[in-house]
C-alpha cells in the first residue's frame, strides 16, 4: 500500500484499573503503559519482508499481526507534558507504528497521559495504568522506517 493512500489507522489510550501491574520498585510516580499494537499488512508485502514461509494467497489477502509491549515510564505530575512528544514517539516507534502514521497518535497519547496525571481520582497513586491501543495498515516504507 502507498503512504499517500488515506487509511483508518486507529489510536485510543485510556487508564485501565484492571492492567496486570508488576511490583513497583520506583519510588517516585511512573505511568505503567500496554502497549497493544494490530497491524494490517497486505500478505504479499508481509511474506516479502519477513523470513516466514509464504503460503498461497490471493491478491487481495491481509496478514493481521498483533504484539503487546510494557513499559514504565517517569511521571512528574505537570499540567501538561507529563509524556513528552519525543518519548511517545519513541514508543510507538518501538512499537512498530510507522513515523509518519504518528501525529494525531501522539496526541491522543499526550491529552490522555495529562488527564490520568491530573484526575482527582488518582490523587496519591503512584502507579498510573495506561492502555493504548494501536491499529495500522502497514504501507512499503514501513520496513524502510524500522532499519
């Protein structure tokens, strides 16, 4: 798929009370981020670009692929920017999300990271459950992006 094509990729982050959390060991507030990232390929680019074994396929076939990734992250309990622009990106680079695929991500991301900092409701809690779920449609630079 080209990158100028227009897809429905899809981003939401919210606290979630009900994240396994590992023990804290810090001792200062952190946010305990899920990443949950599906991505869309089209099979004949996923089977060109992975060392998988391709099978038949039809032309118009997708390969959904779903991973789960973790994280602490220091949470200074500001205003705003209690997760930086740079640092979400870096995640959701890390995540396997596609630069150029990340604006709109890393806002949703942000606004959600500030109302968990700032809600009354988490006043005194040092660990801050945040669930964000990702969902892409991999075009051809996203192997280029990765390297």
């Amino acid at each position: 798929m080209d990158c100028d094509v227009p897809v429905d990729d899809y981003c939401d982050a919210r606290q979630d009370n009900n994240l396994e959390i590992p023990e804290n060991i810090h001792s200062t507030d952190h946010f305990f981020i899920v990443f949950e990232v599906d991505t869309t390929y089209p099979r004949s680019f996923y089977y060109n670009n992975n060392e998988e074994e391709e099978e038949d396929f039809e032309e118009d076939e997708f390969v959904r692929v779903e991973s789960t990734d973790s994280l602490w992250v220091r949470c200074p309990r500001t205003e705003h920017e209690n997760l930086s622009r740079e640092s979400i990106s870096d995640m959701l680079t890390q995540a396997g999300v596609p630069i150029h695929k990340q604006d709109s991500m890393v806002d949703e991301i942000s606004d959600c990271a500030d109302e968990i900092a700032n809600s009354a409701f988490n006043d005194g809690v040092r660990v801050l459950p945040m669930l964000v779920s990702v969902s892409t449609v991999a075009c051809f630079c996203y192997h280029e992006e990765r390297i």
